[in-house]
C-alpha cells in the first residue's frame, strides 16, 4: 500500500489527538521523544535548589529514554509550550520559578514539583513552606527522619506511590509529610503522606514530599517506570485537551460558515 | 621502597615531638599525619601551625610521607545530606592544601559508605560527582588522591575489580588507590589487588589480618605484621612485578598491653625484613 509522508505524519498525529495508548516504557525505544521536542521543561533552580543530583537524575532518565528536554532557567519557561515542567529539589523558589509554575499550571501543563527540603536548616524550611502555602495552596509539614532506630528496625522505608500504578522507591531518608489540602495523595511512607496530585488551573499539580531525582540518577528501574508513566499521562492529558481545542474551534468555523 | 607509621600510633601523652623521636629512633623514614585524628593537626588548624609541623618533622629527621584522614566516617563523600557532603569536600580540600604545606604528594580519603540507609548505587555515584573536580584540584596542586580500599568496613568496592572501573569512571590519573593489604580480609588476596592497581597506587598501608578469625564484639582481626594470614612473600612478589617503589605505610592497632613504644620498633623491623625480601 503506498502512503506520502504527509498523509503518514496525518495518521499519526490523529493517532496522538485521539489518545490512542502510548508504550512508554520499551527499552531502546520511547514513544515520548516525537512529541517532547521544546515542550518539556527541566526547571533548573542551580543554587536555589539543593540537590544538583535530582536535576541530573530527571535528566538522565528522559535523556536515556530519548526525551529531548529542555534544561531552562525560569525566565526562559514559555507556558503556551510547556507540557511538562519538572522542579527537581526545590528549596528556595525565586518568584520568577514561582511565576513560570503558576503559568504553566494556568496554561494546562503538568508540574512536577519535588521538595528538597528534608535537610534544610529551620529558617530555609519556613520559607519554602510559606511559598508553598501562599503561591501554591501546597500545605507541608516539618521534616521527618525516616531511619529513627526504631523505624529502621522495620525495615526499609519506600515510598509506596499509588498512582498513576502502584510503585516502591527507595527513600531519601527524610521526607516532607502533606499537611490537610485539597488533592489527591498518591504516594505514603511509614503511614505518612508525602505526594499529591491536583487539577490546577488547566493543569496538574504533582508535588513530591520525597525527592524522586535522587533514586532517578541511581538508576532506580521503578522510579523510573513510576516518572514515565507520569509524563506518559500528562502527554495523553495534553493531546486530549488539545484534540478537544482543535474540535471546538472546528466547530466555530462551521458555525461561522453556516452564519456567514 | 620508605616506611613510614601513622601519626595516630602516637599515645596521646606522649605528645608529637616526643612520638616523633621514637619513630625515627625505631627506624622509620618518614609519618603519615592523620588529619582531624590527632590533636595536632585539625581542620581548625592554620597553615603557619601546619608550616610548623613540617619543620618539626624534618627537624626530627623525617619526611611527611602522606596526609590522611579518619574524618570521613563521620562526614562521607556520599552522604545524603547537602551540608555533609560540602563539609567532607572541604576535608579533602584541606588535606590536599596541606599536603602541599607539608611537602608530600599524596593523600588518603575514604571514597564512601554504603549503609542500609544509604544504597550502594547512590554511593558509587555521589563519590564519582565529588571525585572528579577533587581530582582536577589536586592535579593542579601536584598531589594524588588515594581512595583507601576499607573493603568490610565501608561495603563499598570489595572487589578489585570494582574499584578498577570506579577509578576508570573517575577518570583522572590524580586519582588512584591507597592500598591496605589488610583490609582485605577473606574477601581476596593483596598481592591481586597490587597486581590490577599497579600504578595507580599511591601508597601502601600495612598491617596483617586474621583472616579467619571473623569479629564478635570489639574483637579485632587486626595484628601485626606476619602474625596474620597474609601472604607477605607474594604481597612483596607482586609489588616487584608492578614497580612499586614508593611508602609503606604501617597502620596498625595499638595493640601492646605494655611497652607501646616496642611496636615501633618491632613494626619497624618487620617492614625492613618485608622490603629486603627476607621472608
């Protein structure tokens, strides 16, 4: 059977617009890269961010996996482009990070923001909950040691995410436990929880009380798994909410048509 | 090939000079200082005080044949915590400085520590993120970084092989091994690890080890040379094959109930009878 390229790259964008299944997770092959190129966004917080191993971690894995990411700076974010926005070790947010996360979120993006604030001092622990609190409506509670001698009689504390599937990731020894909020909570560990995910705006907000990069840059092959499926959800969000733009401005040109 | 004795072997009362004089007295060439370990030298200490204990050395009539430091157990390059790993960074900085101020050319750390909190991958990475602009610094102060093999005691690169392809990840001719033959306890044999490491060797720590001994309680494999289950002939075999020609450093316990002094002397002879061959 013969077919142009235009009419394949029609298939296969219709494919993507009608939310057919993505396989994300193929060794050697990764059905995210076609469809990334400028759209997902690494928001490097350099030295307001306290963990460069998580940066590196998010890094390696959706590289590794053929992701083509875009390491920005917060003034370079462009929100209408943004699918994907990934705040690895958050600690300080400067208000420009601030203003790039509530615009994408507004914009219909996916913002993964992950605390790095398990080992910070008293003062650097109030800033980061006020600006949660304020900016993002995102309620934390004071750090947790998670290998007490008792706890660690128990055993290994992972994280157990439930969403988007079921997940174990080692822990990063202290977590930042979710206070009472709106949301859904996708991740405990020893009982408490430590991630959430909400609608924001357009978009949605998973905020990690536990720092996944970490494990990522480990090679942790489920936390990988549990950051894949993640983005793999909020590529299928976005087409559709795209899909249901294209078929409303559809509609208005008909309607245009028709009056007109 | 030099001896030399750690620093720490010193009885605290006796004081440095003193300690000094007894090791030049049982015959060795040079002493490794132990950075944070004794109280001497600490991270508190400035250059003008380390300047002084270079010229207390040579006045003693030794050379400092290495800097080392314990500091690492408590403050590991693989730490999860931020302020830990910058402090343990600043360690290995101040080693290096003041190798230069003491006139030596090599230093020692302890690379990681994999613990059940902390996992083994986090901690082979963590080490190869700090060690490799540690390693360009301490090239462009002329000294090497000699990641001693603690085998057992820090569960990390138990294998030979292992800490070949970590120092090949590291990936910088000022980065090698500070080898302790008696580290390795039944989990292999020295005169391998000298054989695979040649020269990235940086220095030699020696002490035997009772291989079959296993530890209960504050019970030691540790002991002095030849009283363990090395094999000296073919550890000192294997240094010949490889051109090892550099220090031999004893790190032993302090183990004599009475007489301390004699473990200097003892150790010191022994090692002369290791370097002639005479085993």
């Amino acid at each position: 059977m013969g077919i142009t390229r235009r009419r394949f790259l029609g298939y296969a964008a219709g494919a993507v617009t009608m939310g057919l299944p993505f396989d994300l997770w193929r060794p050697g092959r990764s059905s995210l890269a076609p469809e990334t190129s400028p759209r997902w966004v690494l928001l490097d917080l350099k030295e307001h961010g306290c963990l460069g191993e998580s940066v590196s971690g998010y890094e390696s894995a959706l590289t590794s996996a053929g992701v083509q990411l875009m390491r920005a700076d917060a003034r370079w974010v462009s929100p209408s482009r943004c699918a994907v926005l990934i705040v690895p070790a958050a600690l300080e947010i400067p208000p420009p990070a601030v203003r790039a996360i509530v615009s994408c979120l507004q914009a219909g993006a996916s913002v993964i923001l992950e605390s790095g604030a398990g080992f910070a001092g008293g003062r650097d622990f109030r800033a980061h909950r006020v600006v949660l609190r304020d900016c993002l409506q995102v309620r934390i509670e004071a750090p947790v040691q998670l290998w007490s001698a008792h706890l660690c009689a128990q055993g290994i504390p992972y994280v157990d995410y439930t969403w988007p599937r079921p997940a174990k990731v080692r822990d990063f020894s202290r977590v930042v436990p979710l206070g009472r909020q709106a949301g859904e909570v996708i991740a405990w560990v020893d009982g408490l929880p430590v991630a959430l995910q909400r609608q924001s705006g357009r978009g949605t907000l998973i905020f990690l009380g536990s720092p996944l990069g970490p494990a990522l840059w480990a090679g942790d092959a489920e936390a990988r798994r549990w950051l894949f499926d993640v983005l793999g959800l909020a590529q299928r969000g976005r087409a559709s909410r795209l899909s249901k733009t294209r078929a409303a401005d559809r509609a208005k040109r008909l309607r245009r048509g028709t009056t007109g | 090939m030099k001896k030399a004795i750690g620093d720490n072997m010193i009885a605290k009362e006796w004081g440095f000079d003193k300690g000094l004089s007894l090791v030049k007295q049982a015959g060795f060439d040079g002493i490794e200082l132990w950075l944070g370990d004794v109280p001497w030298f600490q991270l508190s200490t400035a250059d003008s005080e380390v300047r002084e204990l270079r010229r207390r050395v040579a006045d003693a009539g030794l050379v400092v044949s290495n800097v080392s430091t314990g500091l690492h157990w408590a403050s590991p390059l693989s730490s999860r915590d931020p302020k830990v790993r910058a402090l343990a960074v600043r360690i290995v900085e101040r080693e290096i400085e003041t190798a230069v101020l003491l006139g030596t050319d090599a230093i020692l750390l302890v690379a990681g520590l994999v613990t059940a909190e902390v996992p083994y991958n986090e901690v082979y990475q963590r080490c190869l993120e700090a060690l490799r602009p540690l390693g360009e610094k301490a090239a462009r102060a002329g000294v090497r970084i000699g990641c001693e093999n603690c085998n057992a005691e820090h569960r990390f690169l138990i294998s030979p092989r292992e800490f070949w392809q970590f120092l090949n990840d590291v990936n910088s001719p000022a980065v090698g091994i500070h080898l302790d033959v008696g580290n390795i306890h039944d989990t292999g044999f020295a005169e391998q690890w000298i054989e695979i490491h040649g020269p990235r060797i940086t220095r030699i720590h020696v002490k035997d080890v009772m291989k079959r001994r296993g530890r209960c309680g504050d019970q030691s494999v540790y002991t002095n040379l030849f009283l363990g289950d090395n094999n000296w002939p073919a550890i000192r075999g294997a240094m010949t094959k490889v051109g090892y020609d550099g220090w031999l450093v004893a790190e032993m316990e302090a183990r004599y109930r009475y007489a301390p002094d004699q473990q200097f002397y003892d150790t010191a002879q022994a090692m002369d009878r290791l370097i002639a061959g005479r085993l």
